[in-house]
C-alpha cells in the first residue's frame, strides 16, 4: 500500500501523523481532511484502513514513534524515512555578504562556493547543497537590488571592458567669457562599477563627443575601454542597414585609433544600456541642487567641467552604492575597473569631421556659414577640411596648407600670407582705418585740416546715427581724404580745400567734394605762376640747335 501525494512522493512522515491524528479525534470526513492536509482523498482512505489494520485506537501510538518507526509501519518493506540533517552540522555561511562580494568582484557563485567547502572541511562541519548555496546568494543579490532609489536593468558586465555614452534631456544655462550657453550633458558610465564621468556639451556632435570621450581617458592616465557602447544619435549612427547600424565613419576613425570598437544600442531598447540611462537620471538629479552655479560666475568651458566632476565625484561616486559606504563607485573603480582597462600610448586630438572641397577663385571656404581663407596657390585644387571642436584644419594630399580658429557664424577669417601681393597690401590699409579711433589718431599727426574735416564728419554722422558706432561709410569717407592727402602734390592746398568743405552743407563733406575744391584751387595757383615765370623766362636756341631756358638773370649777367 503506498501513500503518495499529487506530485507523486511518498507522503512524509509529519503529514501521516497530522492525518492520523485527524482520523482518530474527530469525526471529520476524509475529503475535509484530505483539504486540511492538502493531500487526495484516496490517501486518507488507506491512512484510515492501515489504522485500522493495525490496531491504533490512541493519537500517544502515533505521536510515540519515531519517523523510521512510522515508516515501516506505513510503508513495510518499501520507504524509510531520513532524518533532516540538524543544521548544527552545517556551515552556515554570510550569504549577504557573499552577495555583495560577489557584486563588487563579478566573480563566478562556483569560486565561493568552493571556498565555502574548504571552510567547512577545515572546521569538520557539513556544507548545503550548490544548488541551495545559489537560491540564497540569488535572493540577496534581488534584496540588495530592490533598495536602489530607482529602477535599472541589472546586468553583468566585466571590468575594464565596456564604457556607455548618452546624452542627458535637459539642458543649462553655462556663463562664459563668451556670453551665456545654453549646454547639455554628455555622460559616461562604466557598467562594472557604476562610476560616472559627465561634461557640458555645446552641441551632440562628433566633434563634442569625441572631445569629452578623448579628456575622459587623458584623466586617467590613457586607460581606455576594449568596447565603446552608444546610442542611435546622428553624430554616433549615420544609419539603419536592416538590423545592423552603420556608424558614423568619423566616430568610428577616432575610435579605432585608439584600438577601441563601437557598438550601437538597439533601437528602442534603452534599457540595454540602463546603467548609463540610470547614471544619466542621477546627474540631472544632481544638477537641479548646483545649476546655479554654472550661471552665476563666468568660467571657460574646461573650468565648468572641472567643477562639475568634482561634484560628481563627491556625490555620486564617493556616495553610498548598494548600502555600502565602503565599497562605492569610486573604490569599485579604482580598485577593478582601471586595472582591467587597456593602456594607449596616446590620445589623439579629434581633427574634426571631414569636408572635401574644391578651392574657389577667392581662396575662401566656407564652413557653418563663415569664410575661411586658404592659401591662393590651391585655388581649383580639391582639399579636405576638418571641422573640430575649435580649430578648422585645412589638408591637401595629406599636407596641412591652413589652421583656423573656428568661428561660426557670418563673416570672415583671413590670413594676409594666404593672398597675392597686392590683396595683402589691401588687407594692411584696410586693417589700419579699422575704426574711428584710428581715423582721428592717424590724421591728427598728418595735418590740421584734414584732422578738422575728419572730426566734423565723425561728430556729424554719430549725431545724425548714434548706433552707427564705427559707421564703416564715416571710415571709408576719412580714409579717402587722408590718402589722397598723402598722395597730393601740393599738401597746404589740399588742406585748405578740407576746410574750405566744411563751410558747405553737412551732406556736402564728403572726399569727392574735397578734391573738387582741391583741383580747383590748384588749377588756380598754376595759372598764376605760369603767369608769374612767363615775364621771367624765354626760350633760346643757338645755332647748334640745342634749346634750354635761360632765364632773366642770365640776361643781366651777360650785361655785366
């Protein structure tokens, strides 16, 4: 007769004294004792016939027998019951603390398991079985997990190997010397130890991330991961080919310089790579306490950064992590994570992405809508621009021909060795009237009526336009005066027709004016000395037929 329940083992002996003691105290039914004892009503059936049988009339003939007494007495000749082993045989060991070891090392459960056997051999003691050693180190790890303030995808990473980039949503207000930026952020995050690195970002470009990425590994000491984990932003992905990213060339160049691969999260899936997501929300915490200190006192850039990490650093790294204040995100990283990581000889300086371009007739490209100037012996040749952070690099065939300081927006930045002779001759006047300044300054030392025709054209146009500042028709009127100035034959006349120009109507001061006034009171001069030397001189010729002028004072030494 075999007593066995739903899932096919023999019922233990626990369970055939609550039965029996049901059976012989009360006058339940076998079904509402089958329900009390979770067992089939079959089985109480042969419970109740097997009492029968043997005689048992009182519950002291059941409670009174061992549980290998019981079992051959329920079960002749087939079962015996075990024992439970008393766990005061056994090791039992810290599962908290193997789970937050095995947390902090990411070694595999089996090498504590097998130390836990070595120190239960060592003090005579019996050990649990593997299979429950990792039921309980599995429940601690879920314990520990659970208390994080926020949610992440807990995943196993090893150390040294892998660094996550993303871009945080929100942006800041960053005052520098050039005005305020409005920044967002660029975090990294190792997924072994959790340890955050961030900077501000003018824009998510190539060029931003790789600045942020290249001062990251030069912080520590040019370690740097095997693998490089992003997202599908522009300057990371160019495109989706089917299921595989194409990442963007430039990125993926910078990259491998250093030996480093790039893998592209999959789309829609940001948990994938939820330790930076989880490092992102954590910053941003952190900012919404300290971003009033980025718009109070202007820094540059590096300067922000600077403080920024070191707040970082304070709060998140060196904060408590998984209930430990011991073993951080900083003594995770410093202690596993550096030493695992690969070493380069050198971190390259972004270049910048990549242009190719024909050279135009005016030696001028254009990036981002501002000019820049390349040498004029290249004009029609093809040559690759390279757009950084903040230089704009200029090659041909491989040479660099130019280097720029990179400046968007309208206007022009030109390097006077890059243009023929004559243009640079342009260049250097044009550069020496850059402002009303240098107009009176120049002039005042020339001559006193050009200085007082300049003056009054200058106090006159900033009457008439007082945000005109450096109006660039005032400069250009004053320069041409005091140019052609320099070029007169007769400079006292030129300046008296400057002054002569201002008794006329303020709309009149102008350089044409001036030379108007100039060619006549010079016309008028020469047509009194030609009247002057024709009372004085004559022409003589001899009769060898050379001529020359012999003057009036000839005349009288021929007489004496």
């Amino acid at each position: 007769m075999n007593y066995i329940n739903s899932e096919g083992k023999p019922l233990s002996a626990q369970k055939i004294k609550s039965i029996c003691v049901r059976i012989l105290t009360t006058e339940a039914s076998a079904r509402s004792i089958a329900k009390a004892c979770r067992v089939s009503v079959n089985s109480v059936i042969r419970i109740k016939s097997r009492i029968s049988e043997l005689g048992i009339t009182q519950i002291s003939e059941i409670t009174s027998l061992s549980n290998d007494e019981l079992g051959k007495k329920f079960y002749p000749g087939y079962y015996s019951f075990r024992e439970k082993k008393s766990s005061e045989n056994k090791l039992i060991p810290d599962f908290k603390h193997i789970a937050l070891k095995l947390l902090e090392t990411k070694k595999e459960v089996k090498e504590f398991y097998d130390n836990y056997e070595a120190q239960a051999k060592h003090k005579n003691l019996e050990t649990f079985s593997f299979k429950y050693f990792c039921f309980r180190v599995k429940n601690e790890i879920a314990a520990i997990k659970e208390s994080e303030p926020d949610f992440y995808m807990a995943q196993s990473f090893p150390y040294g190997m892998y660094v996550q980039v993303d871009f945080t949503g929100d942006r800041y207000k960053v005052k520098t010397f050039n005005g305020t930026v409005e920044c967002s952020m660029m975090v990294l995050c190792w997924p072994a130890s959790y340890y955050v690195y961030a900077e501000f970002v003018t824009a998510q470009s190539t060029a931003e991330s790789c600045r942020v990425l290249g001062n990251a590994f030069k912080k520590f000491d040019n370690r740097v991961p095997s693998i490089v984990v992003v997202d599908n932003a522009r300057c990371f992905v160019t495109r989706h080919s089917g299921s595989e990213a194409i990442i963007n060339r430039n990125f993926e160049d910078y990259l491998q310089s250093m030996n480093i691969c790039v893998e592209a999260n999959p789309p829609y899936s940001p948990q994938s790579k939820s330790a930076v997501e989880y490092s992102v929300r954590l910053t941003q915490k952190l900012m919404s306490s300290i971003k009033g200190a980025f718009n109070e006192t202007a820094k540059t850039l590096p300067e922000h950064n600077k403080f920024l990490n070191a707040k970082i650093e304070e709060v998140i790294n060196k904060g408590p992590f998984r209930k430990s204040s011991d073993k951080t995100r900083y003594f995770l990283f410093r202690e596993y994570e550096l030493p695992s990581c690969l070493i380069t000889k050198k971190i390259p300086v972004y270049q910048g992405d990549l242009n190719s371009v024909i050279v135009p007739r005016s030696y001028l490209i254009t990036v981002n809508e501002h000019d820049y100037s390349v040498p004029f012996l290249y004009i029609k040749k093809r040559v690759d621009v390279y757009t950084g952070n903040d230089v704009i690099i200029i090659k041909y065939e491989g040479k660099e021909i130019a280097r720029h300081k990179r400046t968007d927006g309208y206007g022009k930045t030109i390097v006077p060795e890059h243009c023929p002779a004559m243009h640079q001759n342009i260049i250097k006047n044009n550069s020496i009237y850059s402002s009303t300044d240098d107009i009176l300054r120049i002039s005042k030392t020339l001559d006193d009526g050009v200085y007082r025709f300049c003056a009054s054209r200058i106090k006159h146009d900033e009457t008439k336009t007082p945000n005109a500042l450096n109006n660039r028709n005032t400069i250009n009127c004053c320069r041409a005066v005091i140019n052609k100035f320099k070029r007169s034959e007769f400079k006292d006349l030129y300046s008296e027709a400057c002054t002569s120009t201002l008794a006329l109507p303020p709309e009149l001061w102008n350089s044409y004016k001036v030379n108007e006034l100039y060619e006549q009171v010079v016309r008028g001069y020469q047509n009194t000395k030609k009247v002057e030397q024709g009372h004085q001189t004559e022409l003589f010729r001899p009769a060898k037929d050379e001529a020359h002028i012999r003057s009036y004072d000839d005349d009288l030494l021929q007489l004496d």
